[in-house]
C-alpha cells in the first residue's frame, strides 16, 4: 500500500478567534535547552549559510544559531564565543577528525553549551556510538541528534541520549538526496510522525518557502526550525558575492555537495546562486512579525496556541 503524505505547500491551518488586542502583545520566543530565544527558527549549519560572524550576529539578536562542522576549530570557536559573554554551539559529524575535536576541547576543558549531530541519515550505528561518547565526554552539553524522518528512528536517538532531534531528510532546495537516490519524506508527515513519538524537542529542518510554514511546522509538533534559503544571500550570510551582468548574487550549496566536499564524491547537493539581499535585518522583523500574526490567527498570544491549530489539506 502506497501512502499519501504532505509537505507545507498542501496544507494550510483554520483561524480562530483573536483574543489579544494587537498581535505585538503576541509572544514568539522558546525556551530551548537552557536558554529561551526570541524565535523559534535559526539558520541551517551549512558552510554557504553561517561562519563565525554569522554565529555571533544571531547569538547577540538572541537567536539560536549552530555552526557547522566543516573545517572549523571546534576548541577555539567555543572558547571564542563564551569569551563574548555569548554561548556556543557547534555541529559535529561521526568520524576520526569529529572524535579528534572532541578530544581537544576536553583536554581544553571547555565544553559547547549546544551541540548538534549533524549527519544525513543519523539513524545508524556510527551515530549511537557517537551520541554515547558525547553524553558520556560532555554530560552537561544540550544535544541534537539529526536527521531523521521516522518515529522508530527519532525514538531510537531519543533513546540513545539527545536531548533534541532534527527531523527533515531531502527536504531542502539545495538537497538532491531524493533525486539521487529515491529517498525522501514530506515535512509535514515526517514532523507529525516525529514530534508525535518523542518527549524531547524537534527541529523541523528544510522545506520553509514561505513565512507562513513557520506555523505550519509548530502546528505539526515542531518546537523549533532550521531552514537554509530563506537565510542565504544577505550580508550577515556565508557565502561568496558573484556578480552577473550587473546582479550581484551569493553562492549557495548544499553540505552534500562538490563545493562543499572538494570532490565530485558521493554528491547528493548541489549549488545555486540567491540574489544578494542586503541587510539581514529586515527579514529578522518580517519574520518575527510574520509569526506574531500567525499566533493571534491561532487564537492566543504565545507559540502554545500553534500546537492547536486546525490543520486542513488543499489541493494544488
């Protein structure tokens, strides 16, 4: 039996009865781990996405943020970050180099407030090694294991320690994964099934296009989203400025990809220029606003009313 399953586009959410007098009074932060941050989105750790002067921007707006993994001192980064007054989060993989940096920041003794997993499929037994080794070598550290798409795999890690999973596999617009390969799951049916079968917080990672799909993927059981595109091509981004008869664009490609790789090796990412954008400011108040509006539709003033939400499937 072959199943239906949805991605935002194919659902939209019922309103109900604003209770508050201006969606300004509405509420968008989220405790997450031991902080709570102004909004429940932050931007993919991709190397086209976030660096350092990324990480430090959103961590200062009060944003959650992960650095990624690729070629990046885990030790100095860390202490960098807390040496600011600011936390630290880092992405780490399952291989020799990602146990290497572990090594250094314990002998350091320093230790991330965040870490993430970060791997494209983390339901596999490189990632339950990994996942102890973390929980045994940094006790204290908040950890995110990701990705996945299934309950029996987000169970699976929640069973093995993470704190917080990432559900969402070739879900993005620079993923080729599903093309690839042939594997892939719908947002919206990969985060209801997820969310539904762990206590710990999921992130719903890929597949944002619009701003609205912020309060899809809370409605969905999502406590928190990552989303790459809609952050690529401004200032504060990763990601080198080409100009193109006169445009200027930013470069944007997937971790999985030969620009990110160094090789034409096991790629399942590709690369595609965004339009520069400019500021980033302007999206950080759109979006927040944006959400602000979804939470009175939703007929209350904090991201708890979206879980309520009535959810309905449209055609396309």
């Amino acid at each position: 039996m072959i199943k239906t399953e949805l991605n935002y586009g194919d659902i939209y959410l019922l309103p109900k009865k604003t209770v508050v007098d201006s969606r300004k009074e509405c509420d968008t932060s989220v405790l997450f781990g031991p902080r709570r941050f102004d909004m429940p989105i932050y931007p993919s750790n991709m190397k086209s996405v976030v660096d350092a002067e990324t990480c430090e921007f959103f961590a200062r707006q009060g944003w959650f943020y992960t650095m990624h993994r690729f070629n990046v001192d885990m030790a100095t980064f860390t202490r960098a970050m807390q040496e600011k007054g600011l936390f630290a989060s880092i992405s780490v993989g399952v291989n020799d180099d990602s146990y290497q940096q572990l090594a250094e920041l314990k002998q350091a003794g320093i230790s991330p407030e965040y870490m993430t997993l970060d791997i494209a499929n983390a339901w596999c037994v490189k990632a339950e090694r990994m996942i102890k080794h973390i929980k045994q070598s940094f006790p204290k550290v908040f950890l995110i294991g990701g990705n996945v798409a299934t309950a029996e795999a987000a169970r699976d890690l929640e069973s093995w320690g993470c704190d917080a999973i990432k559900a969402g596999i070739a879900g993005g617009r620079v993923c080729i994964t599903k093309n690839k390969t042939g594997f892939h799951r719908p947002m919206v049916s990969t985060v209801l099934d997820c969310a539904a079968a762990v206590k710990v917080p999921l992130i719903a990672d890929g597949g944002i296009v619009e701003h609205g799909d912020m309060a899809k993927a809370l409605a969905c059981g999502g406590s928190m989203i990552m989303a790459g595109s809609l952050f690529a091509g401004y200032d504060e981004s990763a990601g080198e400025i080409v100009e193109i008869n006169g445009k200027h664009y930013k470069e944007y490609f997937g971790s999985a990809s030969q620009f990110n790789k160094g090789a034409y090796v096991n790629v399942e990412g590709k690369k595609i220029l965004v339009e520069y954008k400019g500021s980033i400011g302007k999206l950080i108040r759109e979006l927040k606003e944006d959400l602000q509006s979804s939470i009175s539709y939703a007929g209350g003033s904090t991201l708890v009313a979206l879980r309520d939400a009535e959810m309905i499937q449209v055609a396309r």
